[in-house]
C-alpha cells in the first residue's frame, strides 16, 4: 500500500479524554510494540499524502501547529515515546534507545498499513528517523530533519554558547544524570505549575524558546510536556545519548534539513554539515529556536510541502 493510498488508521481507537478544541485535526488510537510495550498514538486524519513524525523526546502533536489544521494537506502519524504521553512504560526499563524507537515507528507505520512513506523528525526524532532509514531504507522514502543531527545529539547541544564541542556531551549527559537524580521530588513542583497564558508568554520570550503565532497551542505543548515524570525523562535523555551518528552514505531518498538559527540543543552547523554529505539534500536555516516548527509553522510546512513534491 502506497503513503498516499493507505487508509486511516483503525487499530485499538481508545477515546481520549484530553481532545483539544474543535477545529483541531487529532485522534489518539492505541499500537502494541514488538516487546508489548502500549503505544499511544496519533493521526490527524488529514486528506494528503502520508508522513511519519518522528516527534521530539516526549513532545506531543501540539508541538506541530501547522499539522493539526484540517487543510494542512499532509495526513501525518506518530506516537508518544515509551512512558510519556499517554503511552506505557516497558517491562524492561532499558527498552528506550534509538533503536527500540525505530521498532515503535515500525509498530506505527504498520498499524496504518504503509510499506514505505517519508519520515520527518524533530530534535531527537532525527537520530530515529535516519537510523530508520539505516535499518530499514526501503520503508523510507524521505528525510525531512527539523531541528536536529542525525546521531551524537549530544555533543551538538550548546553550539551557540561557543561551548568547545569536546565537553558539549559531558556537559549535557551529566546534567540530565543529576535532573534523573533530583527528578521524583523536582516532578512534584513541575505537576503542581499552572500552566496558563503568562506562563506560556514567559517561555516564549525566554530565549530559549522564542515568540509563537499560536499561544495557546504552545500552552498545550508545555503542559503536556510536563506530565511526564522528570526522572524516567532523564532515563530516556541519558539512554538515547549514548546512539552515535547514523551513516549518511547509504542515503539516497530525497532529504531536507531545517535549523534553528539560534538551537541551542541541536547545531545549525551540524546539520548543514550532515546536509552536504547526502547528495542532493536541501539546507535551510530558520531565525528560530529549537522550537522552529512552533515558531515559524507557515515556513516550515512549506518546506515539507516542497520535500513531498519530490518523493
């Protein structure tokens, strides 16, 4: 079945108690995992063609304001990571690496009956996306990499604090291991944050995140990214640390980069980099954060829009 020609996904619907606002393009709908772990995912049921969302660590669709229109064009599927989100903790704790991700993305497409669509990622759904298309290149038929390097994410994190790249990771990893440390007492107080408008305008003019034409959305993103607890994030943070970069010889699918100016979780330089080494791949660099598809959500599904044309 073609990415174009699949069926909306039926398989275990669960209601969700948690819909957003009518006018939004959303539904939740339950995957088993190869090791079966409980999956929730999602779909926009959109008419278009069909894209598997490598999403972000623990991030939710809400983080995609531009897919959940109803005539974004684009029918999009994906799933919330073991243990966040609505989705279940695996029997084994040490199932969530990179690679049990892929597993999940293949539990996903074939939920959906897709032999091979594109495959677009966020921040740490890169290293899923193209070890993805490592594995399994012939289920893949594009890359569209946002704000994200295909393997070492790590040691790509802080670029514009002109930190020197070898102590990047240690800085990075150790930090997430002493958040792990201190996780179950810090989730108390981050559970108990209201999470309203001032909240979310404050986030969004941090500098670590910049301004957003869609607050409320970001408001739902920042919410939902908070239920997960702060240790078992920083169990997943610290395990899919350790996933080094995926080669880029063997990529042959159409493939666009989009970087933050301005990331300082995922180097713009990094990805332009990775962009020259896989012929015929697109670079663009965005004035955003590493939240680019919140911030500039127009621009960045116009460069989805254009990856589409040529799979």
């Amino acid at each position: 079945m073609s990415a174009e020609s699949a069926a909306p996904v039926a398989l275990h619907v669960v209601p969700d108690p948690a819909e957003p606002e009518p006018g939004l393009a959303l539904r939740h709908f339950t995957v088993i995992a190869r090791d079966g772990t409980e999956l929730r995912a999602w779909t926009n049921d959109v008419d278009g063609p069909t894209v598997l969302l490598c999403n972000g660590l623990g991030t939710s669709p809400y983080s995609w304001p531009a897919l959940l229109d109803p005539d974004c064009g684009v029918r999009v599927i994906s799933w919330h990571h073991r243990g966040t989100g609505g989705s279940g903790r695996p029997a084994n704790r040490h199932h969530v690496g990179i690679e049990h991700f892929v597993e999940d993305a293949l539990a996903v497409m074939d939920a959906a009956g897709l032999d091979a669509c594109p495959v677009m990622g966020w921040s740490m759904g890169v290293n899923t996306a193209f070890e993805l298309a490592y594995l399994h290149p012939h289920r893949v038929t594009g890359l569209f990499a946002v704000a994200g390097v295909p393997g070492g994410t790590f040691a790509s994190m802080l670029a514009p604090l002109r930190i020197p790249r070898f102590a990047r990771a240690a800085i990075t990893v150790n930090l997430a291991r002493v958040m792990g440390v201190l996780g179950k007492p810090a989730t108390l107080v981050t559970r108990r944050l209201p999470v309203g408008p001032l909240t979310a305008a404050v986030l969004t003019h941090s500098g670590f995140m910049l301004p957003v034409p869609d607050t409320e959305l970001a408001r739902r993103a920042i919410k939902e990214f908070l239920t997960t607890p702060i240790d078992w994030y920083m169990h997943l943070a610290v395990t899919t640390s350790r996933h080094v970069r995926v080669s880029l010889r063997g990529i042959r699918v159409p493939t666009t980069f989009v970087a933050g100016r301005w990331d300082v979780l995922a180097s713009a330089e990094d990805m332009r980099t990775a962009a020259e080494r896989i012929p015929g791949a697109r670079y663009e660099r965005l004035n955003a954060s590493h939240f680019v598809a919140m911030e500039r959500p127009d621009e960045v599904h116009e460069l989805l829009l254009d990856l589409l044309d040529q799979v």
